[in-house]
C-alpha cells in the first residue's frame, strides 16, 4: 500500500478573522485530500487555542518537518510565522507548493 505526502498547511492566521482563516484552511486540507495528499493542517495542532503564538510555532514547526511538502496559501507574505515555515521548508529541502499552483 503506498503512503501519501504529508502536506503541512501554512498562511497567515495573526492578525485575521480566526473563523475566515480557519475556513480557508479547512478548504485546503479537502482540497489537498481530495489530489490524494495527507493533509496536516496547524489549526488542529493540539495546541489551545489561546496558547502564545511561540507554541504555536514550535509545535507547528515540529508539524512541519514530518511533512514532504509545504503549501502555502495565498496572502501567506503577510504572515511572519508563513515566512518562517516557508523559510525552514526551503533549508529543510520540503517540497514548496503554493495555492494555484498545479499539483500532481
């Protein structure tokens, strides 16, 4: 039986509508589900939700180093923690797909 790719979910979340950004994220991981990936999406971390953004990332980090590949949804340039995923998935060789991007 083959394995699929683990994809982690990154874009901005800080500063944003917290129910619109869970959406979005929501809709990439049935998105990403449905091309046959395994979906990792931060916003089910097991992190509480009010916990302090330093959590978040350092979970989110460890996230995303069990992953193939990142995604990044669009607007992800507006987000500091976006920029840092993105920043350890390029020095970490992790596959970088960006939302529009073709998937295979």
């Amino acid at each position: 039986m083959e394995t699929k790719k683990k994809i982690y979910i990154s874009g901005a979340i800080e500063h944003h509508d917290l129910e619109k950004r869970r959406k979005a994220f929501d809709d990439a991981e049935r998105y990403l589900s449905l091309k046959g990936f395994a979906p990792v999406n931060p916003f089910k971390n097991g992190v509480p939700p009010e916990a302090h953004w330093r959590d978040h990332m350092r979970t989110d980090i460890g996230l995303l180093l069990g992953c193939d590949g990142i995604y990044m949804l669009r607007g992800w340039e507006l987000s500091k923690g976006a920029k840092l995923e993105l920043d350890v998935a390029s020095s970490c060789g992790i596959e970088v797909l960006f939302e529009q991007s073709s998937i295979n």
